[in-house]
C-alpha cells in the first residue's frame, strides 16, 4: 500500500469524508483504529501512530503460540539502505497483532534481511577520518536482552560483525535475561555457532533485570574495552573506532556514540541530532537537551572532536573494563529497568573520569513507546527503587530535592539499604554533586544557593507561572508563558517552580526558560513580540530578565517591557504578555521561596 494507486483511494476516500487533513499529510481511517498516513505527493505512506498499545485487533489474539512463534522471513530488498518498509495492506490486520508482542512493528522487522545496508549517515569530516588500528584496544560487545524479537536481536548481532573491524572485535557476548520465548531458547546457540565471529550465548536462570544482565556479560567479557549496546541496535559504517581510538587516549573515558533512531512503524533508519547531550530533569528523567557552551566552543574548530555530556542515555557505551570494575561496575541491587545510566554517568564523574560522545559514530537504537515486557515488582516499585538509590548515594543535598518533590520515590527512601555503595564512594574519594553541578554541567537549572527557587506569583491574578504542556522538537515542554492556580494539587507542584539565577535567567525544568522571541530589524533595538513564552534555555541575552523589588516588576531587560498579566475580556487571561511598563497590579510579581532541603 505504498503504491500511488493506493494512495489516489485514499484520497478518494478522503473526499468521501472519512479522513483528515494535515499540512503535510493526509490520514485516511481505514477502520476502527488502521489508519494510514499519505503525503502530498500521495506516494509515501507513513505506517501511522495507531499501532501503540491501545490498538486491538480484533481478528487475531496474542495466543502463546503466536508469542512463541518466529516468523523471521526476509526479502531481499526490504528495508534496504534504511528504508521504511512497506506492507501490504491485506496484511494490516495480522501486522497490528504482532506489533503488541514486542511494541513495534514486528512484521516489519521480519521482513528485513539480518544484514540490510544502512545509510552512512556520518559526517564528510568523520568519513575523512583514519583510525589507525593497531593502537586500539579489542573490546567484547555485550547484548542483554530479555524476549527480543530474532530479527531485532540478530540483526544487532549481524551490524556488529559487518561493520566493525575484525582485530578489534574479540567476541559478542549475548546475555538472555531469563527470556520465555521458546525460539529464544531453543534455537539461539545453534545459530550463533554459525557466525563468522565467537558469539557466545550467556543465560541468566532468573529475571536479573539489566544491571546484573550485563554484569553477567561483563564477568565473562575477554576483550579490553566492554562495548554496550541494546539488543535492538544497527551500528552504522565506522561506529567502533572513534570509541575505542577514545578509551585508548584515556582509560578513564566513557564513550557513548550518537544514537539515532529506528522507527518502530516502519522499521525506517533516521539520523539524529549530533548537538545534543544527555542530562535529566527534576524527576530524575533522562533528557537530551541543546549542548551547554564550552563544549560547543570546544568543539567549534573540529565536528568531529568528541564533547563531554552529563549523563548517558544508557544503553550504548563503551568503557575500558578494569576501569568499569575499579570504579564499582554498576549498582546490583538495581532491578529490572532504569536509573543504572544516571547511577554510572555521576560515579563516571564525580570518581574522575569523563562521560563523553562520539559524533563520528553513529548506532542507532529501534524506540518504542512503551516497554514490552513485565516488571516483577511493579513498573512504579522497581524505577523509583532505582532513583532513590541514585539520588541518595550521588547527590548530597539535592537528594533532599528530589525526594521533596517526587514523593513517590520518597516513600523508598528509609527502604534503602546503600551502605556499600556509599562506601564505595568513599573509597574513590568521589567528588561532590555540587562539584558536578558546576564543572560537568553548569547550565543545570538545580535550585542552588546562588539563585531563587520558588513560585513566581501574579499579584492581580494571584496566580503562578507554570511549565508549559505544549512539546518542543526534543520534546522538551514549550509554549506561550502562562500562569494558573499557586497550589492545591501537590501531584503538580513541580510544575509551578522555577529557578531565577544571578544572571536574571528564569528556568524551569527541562531546560526551558522565559522568553521573549524578538525580531531583529537591524536598528539595534531588540522588537518584541507582545506574548511571552517559555522555550529551550539559550543563554541569550533576550533570556535575561530583572526583577525589581521596589515595584515587583519582572523586566525584560532587552527591551524595557514588562511581563504583564493582562485583563482582557476575549482572551484567556491566563497568558503571558509584554508591555510597556505601567504600574498596573498586573505587572507585578510575587517571588516566592520553596524552601529545599
Ligand atoms: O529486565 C530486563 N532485562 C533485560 O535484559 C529489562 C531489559 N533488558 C534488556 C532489554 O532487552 C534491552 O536490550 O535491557 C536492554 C535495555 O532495555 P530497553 O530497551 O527496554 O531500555 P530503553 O531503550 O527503553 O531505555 C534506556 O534506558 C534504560 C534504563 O535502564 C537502559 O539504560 C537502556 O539501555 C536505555 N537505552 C538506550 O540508552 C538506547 C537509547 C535510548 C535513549 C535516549
Ligand atoms: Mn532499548
């Protein structure tokens, strides 16, 4: 159904009125929930965001026996150089049940040979680049995986072999998590005897969780270098070296190469973002945010140059392995999923070594909106579980923060029994958080001594400035400045709280900060636009305000206007202007201090 014919239908069937239209698209609803995207030029049709959870098919049931079935079976060209692939539309209905087995699209997946082309999606700079191997270290890639699909898993396996360069490849080690699908159990060592490199297949008795799936994997691993990667990966032309050329420079190096993405409809290859590096929010949330100043200035003579990032997204990494286990390996008492990346980047850190990206290398990683598999514990129990124990270990006072207003993981904390890792941090003479507020990551937008923390009350509405609920390209909040009501609902205090630094930076959250888009029309004074928004933290000067507090004003300092909370009759007025300064209590604002810790 990608073929234009189908398309011409589905405009047909527009013009009959069952589907909608878009700027660049048009959705056809084929039934209750099959829908299928077709763009302008109706010959590219997009495999649609109807397949998440709440998809049911009416036609097939996940029966054990489709669950455990391996329904592996190539095409030559399918999903070649990257490509989305393309099934036929009799076959939506079955391609919806699958979907739910591993949440993505599994019969797309299926149909893509093991060791399709990918696109280099490198840049000229990085193609350019030699990578004597002699030097290099070997490394063993390590796989953990708990029921993955064959054709994801092995074609993680397959990009390994292909594309790395053999000397340095001293074995794939593949590490089952106790997984239940039988063709996982039965048929995996039988297949990785037939690869032309050691593959050895590790299996954990019990559900271990990820953390102690790769300790397993990293126990055993013979090459010098550990190389992490999830078991639902494709490692493009040249992913090794510039990893391994880092660890050979520096031991203490932990290497991550840029991910990009596997669309989970269509199985598509897309680059991502190079500018980008890993952080967290206050909920302790892993986030990609716009990558702080030094680093880019750093980086500004050479794109190929590797840059420093607070923390790593987790999965995808590369580390020398007796510096893995000097430095405490990972935290084993963490179960099942989460917080074992923001564990290691602080430790990484805060020890004395270094948590960096590789822009010349680039692997990408299949996403999917929801986890597939169970939780033992609860999904809830097991990931706060895991913060709690990051926070209370790594992060001093701001483990107070945290657990102030994230009550969820707070109800763990007197749970925690950390004594061992505490020690370990005492051991390596670790450094501060606050060491690594200021040094790794000073664009943080932690509360901290230096700055306010608080609600930023309107004192005509008597209303607070929040975090927008709109979501930017990162899918970092963003939107028009608004306010709404200072309290009642303690599920949405973070929501009201904002930091103002010494510099008159006032942030949220996620990196985004008051903002007011200005149009530069070339006189030197900066032309505001009248509504006021909270965007990505740019360290601009359009970012920087003054709050007076003789009359409570909150100036834009660039232009002179005032954040304004206007009466208005036919808009909301909960959004945010600027205008002239005038006096009015609409003009004025209430810095009020949350206390922290
Ligand atoms: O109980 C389990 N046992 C396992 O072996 C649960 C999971 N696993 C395996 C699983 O099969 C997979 O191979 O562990 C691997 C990671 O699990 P995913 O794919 O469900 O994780 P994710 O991709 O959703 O989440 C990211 O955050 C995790 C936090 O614990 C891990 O660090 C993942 O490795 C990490 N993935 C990435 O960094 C890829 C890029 C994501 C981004 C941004
Ligand atoms: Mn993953």
């Amino acid at each position: 159904w990608l073929r234009s014919q189908d398309a011409f239908l589905s405009q047909d069937a527009l013009r009959r009125g069952r589907g909608s239209v878009r700027d660049d698209w048009i959705a056809v609803r084929l039934g209750e929930d099959q829908r299928e995207y077709v763009d302008r030029k109706g010959i590219h049709v997009v495999v649609g965001h109807y397949m998440g959870e709440a998809a049911a098919s009416p036609s097939l049931n996940l029966t054990d026996e489709l669950v455990n079935k391996n329904e592996f079976s190539p095409l030559p060209n399918e999903g070649k150089g990257g490509s989305p692939v393309q099934i036929p539309s009799h076959m939506l209905p079955r391609m919806q049940a699958l979907f739910r087995i591993n949440r993505f699209n599994l019969m797309a997946s299926d149909r893509i040979p093991l060791n399709r082309s990918l696109p280099d999606v490198r840049k000229k700079k990085c193609q350019a680049k030699t990578y004597p191997l002699d030097g290099l270290p070997d490394t063993s890639v390590i796989i953990v995986f708990h029921n993955e699909a064959w054709s994801t898993l092995l074609r993680t396996v397959w990009s390994v072999i292909n594309r790395s360069p053999r000397q340095l490849l001293t074995e794939i080690l593949l590490v089952d998590d106790a997984s239940t699908r039988t063709f996982l159990q039965r048929d995996l060592e039988v297949y990785a005897a037939t690869l032309p490199v050691p593959v050895r297949v590790l299996r954990s008795p019990e559900r271990v969780g990820l953390v102690r799936a790769r300790l397993i994997g990293a126990r055993e691993a013979r090459g010098r270098v550990l190389t992490f990667l999830d078991a639902h990966c494709e490692c493009t032309q040249g992913w090794l070296e510039p990893l391994l050329t880092r660890v050979a420079g520096d031991r203490t190096r932990v290497v991550c190469p840029v991910i990009d993405i596997i669309s989970d409809d269509s199985l598509a290859y897309v680059r991502s973002f190079e500018l980008h590096w890993g952080a967290f929010n206050w909920e302790l949330h892993f986030r990609w945010y716009t990558m702080g100043g030094t680093e880019l200035r750093r980086r500004k003579g050479d794109v190929t140059e590797p840059f420093r990032t607070p923390a790593m997204a987790g999965g995808l990494f590369a580390m020398d392995r007796e510096y893995f286990f000097e430095l405490g390996a990972y935290d084993d008492q963490m179960e099942i999923w989460g917080g074992e990346n923001l564990e290691l980047s602080f430790r990484v850190w805060q020890c004395g070594g270094s948590v960096e990206i590789a822009p010349c290398s680039h692997v990408g990683h299949l996403f999917r909106k929801s986890s597939p598999y169970t939780f033992p514990g609860g999904v809830g129990d097991v990931l706060y579980t895991n913060l709690a124990r990051v926070a209370e270990v790594w992060m001093d006072r701001w483990a107070d923060f945290y657990f102030k207003f994230n009550p969820d993981a707070a109800a763990f904390r007197p749970k925690l029994n950390v004594t061992a890792r505490v020690a370990l941090r005492r051991r390596l003479q670790c450094k501060s958080f606050e060491w690594y507020l200021d040094n790794v990551w000073p664009q943080h937008f932690m509360p901290k001594d230096d700055r306010f923390f608080g609600k930023v009350r309107n004192v005509r509405t008597g209303d607070c400035l929040v975090k927008p609920t709109g979501k930017g390209s990162l899918n970092q909040p963003m939107g028009t400045a608004t306010t709404s009501s200072c309290g009642g609902d303690d599920d949405l205090e973070l929501v009201r709280m904002f930091v103002m630094t010494p510099q008159g930076v006032v942030a949220t959250d996620e990196s985004v900060c008051l903002d007011a888009p200005e149009r530069d029309l070339g006189d030197g004074r900066v032309h505001v636009r009248p509504r006021a928004r909270i965007m990505a933290c740019s360290g601009r000067p359009r970012q920087v305000w003054k709050h007076d507090k003789q009359d409570q004003t909150l100036r834009h300092v660039a232009s002179g206007l005032c954040l304004d909370s206007p009466e208005n009759s036919d808009e909301e007025d909960s959004i945010l202007v600027l205008s002239e300064c005038n006096g009015s209590t609409g003009q004025q604002w209430k810095f009020e201090k949350i206390p922290w810790n």
